[in-house]
C-alpha cells in the first residue's frame, strides 16, 4: 500500500513540474521570439563534388566548403526559422547503402547533391518530393529545357539543376595530323562535330597512315563492355542510326532496324580492327588510360576527366600532346550529346517544416547570384553563369551550344540501375560472336523492358 501511494506522489509532483515548465517554455517564448527549442536543423548529404568555396586553391578547400559557407550565409539571411545546416560528405560507393539504411529507419537526410542519374530511382520509390514550388519564371529561363527535362519524373521537378558534366568523344590531334588527317582536326576550345563519314574516314585514316614507329601498338578508337561504368558512351552508339531508345511510354526500343544498324556499326569496326583488342574485358578505366598513354586516337571523356587529364599532363603524370574535343556522330548529321545533371533533392521526412526549411535552402543554393557561380567547377546549367566565365573557360560556351542536341540517357525511367546491369553482357556477346547484333538488341530489349516492367509496379511515378 505504502508504494502504491509514494508512487503515486511521485506521479503526480512530476506532472506538476511538467506544467510548470511547460507555461514557463510558454513564457520564454513569448518573450523572445524564438526559444532554443524553435531551431530547426536539417542535413545535407553530399558526394565529393568540388573543393573549396569556387576554387580548390582557396585556404582549406574541401568538399563540404560550398555547403558550409552556403550554410552560414542561409542561416544568418533566413527569417522564417532559425536554422541550422548539418553538411556530410559520404562517398559515392556507400551512398546507397547509407540511404537506404536510413530510409529504413526513418532517418533519411534532409537533402541530397548528387548526379540526378544516380538519385532518379529514389523519385520513383516516392522518397522524394516535387520541388516544382520553388522553381521560378527567371529559373526556367536562364536554364535550358533539356536539364529540366533531366531532373522531371512524370509531371514533377525532383531534382533543382546546379551544374553538369558533359559527356564527348576526345582525340589526339598530334595522332590526326601525323596521320594526315589535318583537316578533320577542331578548333582547341571547339567541339568539333564530323559526319558519320568523316568519322569512318578517320579510323581508317588512323588505322592505315599512324606512324607504327611514333605511336606503336596504337589503335584508332576506344571500345570497352567489361562491365556497367562508361555505359552511357555505348548507349549513344546505339543512337547513331536514329533509335531513340525509349518511347513515350519510357519502354526501351532499341531492338528495331536501327538498334540492329548501330550494333552491326559497333561489330564491324571491331572487326575491323579500327578498336581495341579484346572489348568484351577491356573496362572505361583501361579506355581511358590508354588514351592518356597515346595507344588510342579516339576515346571517350566527360568535362571532369578532361580536366583531370589536362592536370595530369600539366603534373608530368602522363605524356602531353595535343587533346581536343567532338561529338558523337550520327547517321543523320546531328551530333549527339549527353551530361550528367547534378543538382539537390529532398527527401521526404514527413516534417513539414523540415521540408519547408529544406526547400528554401536549396532555392538559396541554386539560384543566389553569389553561389551558382560555384557551378563553374563543374559546367553551369545556367546561361548567365556561362556568360560571365567563358572568358575564363571558352569550353563552356561550346559546351551550351551543344545543349540543344542533348538527349536524356536514363529516360528517367524506374530502374535505370538495374538495366546497366545487363546492357554490358550483350555487348560481350556481340564481340565475342557468341550472339548476331539483331539478337543482342533484341534479347536486351526484352531482359530491360522487364525490368522496367517490374519496377513501373512500385514506381509512385507510373502508379499516378
């Protein structure tokens, strides 16, 4: 009995206690707006981007410069709430894994910077939220469509584009004028765009005229199935024909007449030894330190590993010649071009006023005047920003104009991921011989529309 009642008192002076402390948090803040309880912290997520601020020589330039200072700014400019910002680099091997866990605990970041094709499927499992509130007239207008339609699942806006990375052909020039083939070569800071061709003519040009005694053991082009990585390459070779590889209703095509062309293209310069050996195990790793060492003439890049390579020339990490840009040819003349978008999304914590705070942040990031000028680490999606530093880099005024033959590799389609996995086999196959082109079209088609079929099923985006 006597427990019964002293557990009872104890009950009852601990819920008096919390009344009082409760009028008391009332009065606080009341009195001064704001009481340490009305911080709202969000979190930011990010893969390594760029280092510093704008520039990797400023003092103590890291990964999470930029979104610390932008932190510090938002915090001190923001009125709705005081805030603050928790920055984390992860890396890019164990963000997955590391969403994922948190997704299943409930925990996931506030927001996360990323390339939009590594983050699209998490758009489909409804994790995301639509971000088509904070994106303005002046936005839509200084960025061009073709990154927003990179970053739109459905009818929504998922991802806020901050910069890019276009992906290109490179080549040798040095290996184009000892071949005799100066009159294919571009302008330095030019994308040189060459018919189908002209293209041809250069890797018979290559193959024939290359001195062996300059360059030996040299190959005209790069070409690698070893696994998923530098897919994208491979999928604008199968585009070179006119297949556009996804329909409307986001199902692959590529199995048609001009999917079964364009791998009938790859085989036959394969054959031809106007390639490396050996595609089916030779990796984008292998392609690109090939190039770099002078045994290819034509190989693949993207803005940052051109950057890289130009540095690694500059340090004496590898030899230095005469590298320049093209585009990736096509049957029709048109080049084609892709780029990876990166930018921010928000994951959806169910706390509204997380998600409010989230949004206005990464509106802060991605169109303050001062802090979109960090783009130019990467190339900017925005036009003004291009205007103001193409002086500093003319490759970014190339890189614009070619923004108009882009095309959208992932079709934004649920389970991109997955289809990597098995667009690589079928071009092992294809070089082997073990299967015809028509055949490793065709069976790649239907092994990836019934991947797309299965995660249309869970996709929030397809079930709208």
């Amino acid at each position: 009995m006597f427990k019964k009642r002293f557990l009872a008192s104890i009950l009852s002076v601990a819920l008096i206690l919390g009344v009082l402390a409760g009028c008391v948090g009332k009065e606080t803040s009341k009195s001064s707006g704001k009481s340490s309880s009305d911080e709202v912290q969000i979190s930011v997520w990010l893969t390594p981007q760029w280092k510093g601020v704008l520039n990797a020589s400023e003092d103590g330039a890291d990964y999470d410069s930029f979104f610390k200072h932008a932190a510090e700014r938002f915090a001190a400019e923001y009125k709705d709430h005081k805030v603050k910002v928790n920055v984390e680099v992860v890396a890019s091997d164990q963000r997955d894994e590391l969403i994922n866990v948190n997704l299943n605990g409930g925990t996931p970041p506030d927001i996360f910077f990323e390339s939009v094709f590594a983050m699209g499927d998490y758009a489909h499992r409804g994790a995301l939220v639509p971000l088509n509130d904070i994106v303005d007239e002046d936005a839509k207008a200084d960025i061009a469509q073709n990154f927003w339609d990179n970053v739109t699942f459905g009818d929504d806006i998922y991802f806020y584009p901050f910069s890019h990375n276009p992906g290109t052909l490179v080549y040798n020039a040095d290996m184009l004028r000892d071949a005799g083939l100066e009159k294919y070569i571009g302008e330095e800071n030019e994308i040189k765009t060459w018919t189908l061709a002209e293209y041809e003519n250069i890797l018979y040009g290559l193959k024939k005229d290359l001195p062996k005694n300059k360059y030996s053991n040299a190959f005209p082009m790069a070409l690698f199935a070893l696994n998923n990585q530098g897919d994208t390459w491979n999928l604008a070779y199968l585009r070179m024909f006119g297949n556009k590889f996804f329909d409307e209703k986001g199902n692959i095509i590529v199995g048609d007449k001009n999917g079964a062309k364009a791998a009938n293209w790859l085989k036959k310069i394969y054959d031809d030894g106007l390639t490396n050996p050996g595609a089916e195990s030779v990796s984008s790793n292998d392609a690109n330190a090939m190039f770099q060492n002078q045994q290819l003439g034509v190989s693949f890049t993207n803005s940052i590993l051109f950057n890289n390579a130009k540095a690694d020339m500059e340090s004496g990490k590898a030899p230095k010649f005469d590298m320049r840009l093209a585009n990736i040819p096509s049957e029709s003349g048109d080049p084609l071009t892709f780029t990876y978008v990166t930018g921010a999304a928000i994951f959806d914590t169910k706390d509204e006023t997380r998600i409010k705070v989230s949004k206005d942040f990464v509106k802060f990031i991605s169109s303050d005047p001062e802090l979109v000028k960090a783009s130019k680490n990467g190339v900017p999606v925005r036009s003004s920003v291009v205007e103001e530093f193409k002086g500093e880099n003319p490759l970014f005024a190339a890189y614009t104009a070619n923004d108009q033959f882009m095309f959208n590799f992932t079709g934004n389609v649920p389970g991109y991921n997955q289809l990597r996995q098995v667009l690589y086999p079928e071009l092992q196959a294809l070089y082997t011989g073990e299967k015809t082109a028509d055949k490793a079209v065709k069976d790649y088609q239907s092994k990836g529309n019934k991947i797309i079929e299965d995660a249309k099923a869970d996709s929030v985006i397809y079930s709208k």
